[in-house]
C-alpha cells in the first residue's frame, strides 16, 4: 500500500504545488467521499485554517446523483502549503456548486483542484472562486470540466478573480474544458487585478485610513463567496475567519 | 484657513501648477474659473494629495500645518473635504458603509469616540434629507449606477456628514438639473456657510454662484491665479469670455 510516490510537478495537477511541504504529510489520506443520493439536497463546508507552517491536503470525491445538489463553500487559507480538490460526478439534472476563497500572505502556497464530471445529461455546476495574495503568497486554481458524449445540455461555469496585494505575489489560474457532447453551454472567465488606486484614494479623501480602506475593498471582492451559505453559525465563523486573515494581510 | 504659496506641481513630469497663490480665511467663499485645462482639478487633487500629484514647490498651510506633511485620509482628518469632477464608484460598498468607516476613521484620528449605528444613521438621514436625497440611495454601492446628477448629490450627503472645516469642490454643479442645482446650492449653504468654515468652489458657470454667492472669483489660467475680483468677475467672464478678461 505504501507505494505511492511523491508528485512531481511534472504533474500538471501538482504543477504549482509546495512539494516540500507536501513530503512531511504524504502519504495523504484517502479522499473523503460525500454522496449525495437521488433527489437530495446536502451542504457542505471546509475551512483551511492548519496552523503556520503546516501542510493540509483534503481531498474530497463527491457523486451527486440523479436530480441530487450539492453546495460546497471552502475557505482555504491556512498552513505553509494548504491544498483543497474536488473530484465530482454528476448524474442526470444533478447540481454541484461551489463558492470558494483563498486568502494567503507569507510564503503560503494555497490550490483548490476541482474536476468536475458531467457524466449524464441535463447536470449543471457552478464554481466561482475569489482569491486574494499578499506578500510572496502562491494561489492557484486548477478546474477542469469534463462533459461526457450523452451529456447533452449541460450547463456549467467557472468564475476565478484574483486580487494581487504585492508585487511579488502570485496567481494562477487554469481553467480546462473538455466537451464531447455538442448541446453544452459552457462559461469561464478568469481576471487578476489588484486594488483600485482611484477608489483607494477616494477613500483616503473621506478620512479612511489606508488598512481600512483596503480591508473594506478586500472584503467587498470576497463579498458574495459565503452569501449563501444556509447555516448562520458556518456563515458566521467563515466571514470571520475571512476578514481576520484579511486584516492580518493588509 | 487656506494660504497657498508659489506652489508648482508636476504630474508624470509635466509641469501644471506653476506658482499658485491664493488665501482663504474662515467665513469665506471663493469661486475658480478657468479655462479647461488650466489646472483647476489638478488644485483640488494636489491639495487633497493624490497620488502622483508631485509638489515640487510652494507651500500650502491649512490651519498653521503643511498639508504636504500629512496623509490625504490625515488631512480629510483635519477636516479638508474634496468634491471630486468625477466621483468614484465603487462596487461592493455601500455609501452607508463607506462614510460610516470614513466618518469613525476620522472621529479615532482626532481622538474622538466612534458614532454608534444608530447615532450614525440618523445623521445620513437627516444629511440625506436636506440634499433630497432617498436614504436608499445610501444603501446602495458608492456611486455604482448612479447618474451624473446623483453622483453630485451623494457627494454633498457626504460633505453634509464628514462636516469638513474647508471644502474644495470641483464642478459639483456639472450634471445638476435646474431643480438639483437649486437644491445642491441651498445644501452647500446649510452645510458650509458659517464663520468657521470655508469653501472653495470650481466652476465654470455663474448658475451655481447665483445661490451660493461667493466673496472672491479667482481665475486660474495656465497654472496660475492670473486675476481675482468679486463676484462681479465671474458675471464680467461669463459676458467676456477668458480671452477678454484674462488679457485685460
Ligand atoms: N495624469 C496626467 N498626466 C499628464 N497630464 C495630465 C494628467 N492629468 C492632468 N493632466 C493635464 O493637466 C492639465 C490640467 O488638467 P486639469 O484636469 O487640472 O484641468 P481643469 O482646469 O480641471 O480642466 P476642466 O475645466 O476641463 O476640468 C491638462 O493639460 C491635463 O491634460
Ligand atoms: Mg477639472
């Protein structure tokens, strides 16, 4: 059982990933798997928050079946190295949607990998991820869709920004489509920026002192990301978390 | 309140400002016309301290400090307000959220307590009241999809909360309406005209200065006060022209 070698970045799934960091925890454990049974509806949450440092990995496979949905909010944002995937089959008209953030300042490298499979017709999925990167951060975001030849009307999005703090911070972004039905309806935008100069100080000129001002333009783009989340008390301590890790970075 | 000096200014190494001078006392209006490109947004943003509006010379001094010492959040702080040609939006954040940080984040720079929620609501309310402005407006992001008439209102909610000791208010009558114009006059009056407080006005038409009448119409041409008179200047440019009067 113990012959699984280390990743190399060769890997494209392992290409942007702290390999080092990785050695002290492999091997990883098995993927935790989540099933969602016909006709259900399931809720889902992670928060990444492993100690400075440390390394993370949650892997996670996920069947949603026939008519079935599932909604996955995932904050990754602590530990040296914090990685997050997502191995997803839908069954027909099923839904997957997933909110995610990473926030990483330091030297952390945080990835959230999704690999969502529309495996029969009528599915749709949803994937929009915010990051935000200070200092010599890494955030990566590495989704593909793949859309089997039967699944006909398939309708599926991936929504990445992310928001670069410094110059030596870094993001990318890969989103992949791989599409063998010919009825699909496919979206994927992804954009880095970094904070409005003229909204900054137009904030200063109100008397928003600068770490202020930032947080509140750090916050309205992570805005949204936790929106719906169902459970006020999950919701709660994932905006928390958010914005403290936020303050900690401006 | 106010005493600009010689002051020079370069944006990406051109040269705007080119020696300035111009005073203001507590209890004052001052209007300033000019032609366009003269320089007049490039005052409001220098003595606001935006970035890339290098100072290289001259001094301005607001209530006996250098502003050039201080941050531009430090000087809203100490009470300096910008009325901005051309407001910024900014998605994701309400009005009510941006001056209520703007408002406590210059209440903690003077050492004063923070506004509770409460006591900060019934003042937009009563701000947003006197500029005709509806309160859910203010609930709405900073300027996003506003028109150009409320963008001009919004700002003087603004005004009208922060209570700023000198304003600066650059084209705040571009895009008003007739009845939005008398209104935005009449606010700047409740919330400016008094023995302590200042207000600088850029404009380009005698309609404003018809409802917020000023003691002193500068003209700033090429970089530079080039004249200065009463209000009758400003009806004298309108009737003449720049050309005219700047040559005479
Ligand atoms: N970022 C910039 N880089 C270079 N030149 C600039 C920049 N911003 C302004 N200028 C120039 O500075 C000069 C003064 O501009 P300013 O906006 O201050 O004029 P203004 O008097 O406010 O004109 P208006 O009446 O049209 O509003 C103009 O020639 C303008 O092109
Ligand atoms: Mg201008």
């Amino acid at each position: 059982m113990t012959t699984l070698t280390l990743p190399t970045r060769r890997q494209e799934e392992w290409r942007y990933s702290d390999l080092d960091a990785l050695a002290a925890i492999w091997p990883t454990p098995a993927p935790t798997r989540i099933d969602v049974a016909a006709g259900e509806n399931a809720r889902h949450h992670l928060l990444q928050d492993a100690g400075e440092g440390a390394a993370a990995v949650h892997d996670y496979a996920i069947t949603i079946a026939d008519e079935a949905r599932l909604d996955f909010h995932v904050l990754n944002i602590g530990g040296k190295f914090g990685r997050v995937t997502f191995t997803v089959t839908l069954g027909k008209g099923a839904h997957f949607e997933l909110n995610g953030a990473i926030i990483g300042g330091g030297d952390q490298v945080l990835e959230i990998i999704t690999k969502v499979t529309h495996a029969e017709p009528d599915a749709t999925s949803g994937q929009t991820i915010r990051s935000i990167l200070g200092q010599r951060a890494t955030g990566s975001y590495l989704g593909s869709i793949n859309v089997a030849r039967n699944a006909q009307r398939t309708d599926a999005f991936q929504s990445v920004k992310a928001m670069l703090l410094d110059r030596t911070a870094t993001a990318n972004a890969k989103p992949e489509l791989e599409i063998y039905a010919d009825d699909v309806k496919c979206a994927h935008g992804a954009t880095v920026g970094e904070l409005d100069k003229q909204a900054l100080f137009y904030m200063a000129s109100r008397g928003m002192d600068p770490a202020t001002a930032k947080t509140l333009l750090l916050k309205a783009f992570v805005a949204g990301v936790f929106d719906d989340v169902a459970d006020e008390a999950v919701k709660d301590r994932l905006e928390a978390a958010a914005l403290a890790k936020l303050e900690a970075l401006v | 309140m106010l005493t600009i000096e010689n002051l020079t200014n370069e944006i990406d190494g051109k040269a705007i400002l080119k020696g300035l001078s111009l005073s203001i006392k507590a209890g004052e209006i001052h209007a300033i016309m000019g032609p366009n490109g003269a320089g007049k947004s490039t005052l409001a943003y220098t003595l606001g301290g935006r970035p890339g509006y290098q100072v290289t010379g001259g001094r301005a001094s607001f209530d006996g400090v250098n502003l050039f010492d201080l941050e531009p959040h430090e000087r809203a702080a100490a009470g300096l307000f910008l009325g901005f040609q051309y407001p910024v939006e900014i998605p994701g954040v309400s009005n009510l959220q941006f001056l209520r940080e703007s408002l406590n984040s210059q209440r903690k720079a003077r050492g004063e307590e923070p506004l509770s929620g409460g006591e900060f609501i019934k003042l937009a309310k009563e701000k947003a009241g006197l500029l005709g402005l509806d309160m859910e407006m203010l609930k709405r992001p900073v300027n996003v999809g506003f028109s150009g008439g409320e963008k001009k209102r919004a700002e003087m909610v603004q005004m009208g909360i922060l209570d700023p000791k000198l304003a600066i208010l650059d084209e705040t009558d571009s895009g008003l309406d007739i009845d939005a114009l008398k209104i935005v006059g009449s606010g700047i009056n409740a919330i400016m005209r008094k023995p302590d407080k200042a207000v600088l006005l850029i404009t380009h038409y005698q309609r404003l200065l018809d409802y917020v009448k000023p003691d002193y119409v500068h003209v700033l041409a090429a970089g530079r006060i080039v004249k200065s008179g009463g209000p009758e200047l400003a009806l004298e440019l309108e009737r003449e022209g720049y050309a005219e009067v700047v040559a005479a």
